[in-house]
C-alpha cells in the first residue's frame, strides 16, 4: 500500500525549482500505516526538499520525527521536464549517428570538411593543430593528423625545401611563416 502526498502542488512552480520524489519506509512492522510514504516537493537540491519535508513531518509525533514511523529512504530528482530533456538527448544521438553515417563517409580524408565534421562529433583529436592564414586573411587548419610533421620533408613542388608542411585542401605551408601557429601549439 502506497500513500501519496503532494506538497505544494497547486501552488505556481518557478521553473528553477526541480521536483523531488521523497520515498519514506515504515520502521515499525506493527504500525498500521502505509509501507511506504512517497511526498513530492519542490526546491533546488536535495538538501533543500528534504528541510522541507521535515519541517511538516519531522517534528514530535510527526512521522519522522520522535514517533520514528517512518525513515527517508530515498529522494529523487523528478524533473517534470525531464522527457523533454530525453527526447533531446535522443534527437542529438540520432543527429549524431546520421553525421557519422552518411554525411562523414562523404568527406575525403584531409580536407577542411572531414576535419568540420569530426570537430562536430567532438573526434578531431587525432588531427594536426597547425594553423595559417589564407590570402583573404581567414584562419586554415592543417588537416593531417597530429604528428605528420616532419621536418626533413619535402614539399610536393618544385624547389621546395624541406622544413615540414602542413597541408589544409589546397594550401601548404611551413611552420616557419609569419602568420602561423606551429604544430603542437594550440
Ligand atoms: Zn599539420
């Protein structure tokens, strides 16, 4: 047998306030009372609700209180809005596999695209920080991975010295530039 009682459940809600489920369990098989006594109330932590509950039931001969019917057993957070928090949740896992199924694979390796994309699904990691600025002054990051860098390397074109390069579509460029943050630097 369960007993239901609600605090303050008519009056207005601040939308701050989160709305707890307190769950009390009878100590004393001998009463008649419920089981268990489940009170709902609103505050912004636990700490607060149970003060709350307390200061109605815990006093003497309250049921929490000297009589001792009853110990809290359990406070739950019971946010009336926490569906819609879910069904977000489960519409950004559902984004997030549709970006990882369809729209990654359409990206080719070492573009500015594959890297926009793992930055989305937060997996960029593994790719190079290097970064330049193109001719009209916009930042390029390398699309590399991280530790490609080589200073022995030789750029694909002619007369190139080694000296390491990135590589961001279809921009190369040097660590040794004015304008650029190095490898390794964020
Ligand atoms: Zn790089």
């Amino acid at each position: 047998m369960n007993f239901e009682k609600h605090f303050e459940a008519s009056k207005e809600i601040a939308p701050e306030l989160v709305r707890y489920r307190i769950v009390a369990q009878r100590t004393d098989s001998e009463h008649p009372g419920a089981v268990r006594l489940t009170n709902y109330a609103y505050g912004r932590s636990v700490e607060e609700v149970l003060t709350k509950v307390r200061k109605v039931l815990d006093k003497p001969g309250g049921l929490y209180g000297d009589a001792g019917l009853y110990r809290v057993v359990e406070v739950v957070e019971e946010s009336p809005d926490s569906g819609v928090r879910q069904r977000e949740r489960a519409d950004l896992m559902r984004l997030e596999a549709l970006v990882r199924e369809s729209v990654l694979p359409r990206t080719h390796p070492h573009t500015t695209a594959r890297r926009r994309v793992l930055e989305a699904l937060g997996e960029a990691g593994g790719l190079c920080t290097a970064r330049t600025r193109d001719a009209d002054g916009d930042v390029i990051v390398c699309t590399l991975e991280a530790g490609h860098y080589d200073v022995d390397d030789r750029p694909p074109f002619k007369d190139g010295k080694p000296g390491g390069w990135h590589k961001a579509d279809g921009v190369i460029w040097s660590d040794s530039g004015g304008a650029c943050v190095p490898h390794g630097a964020l």
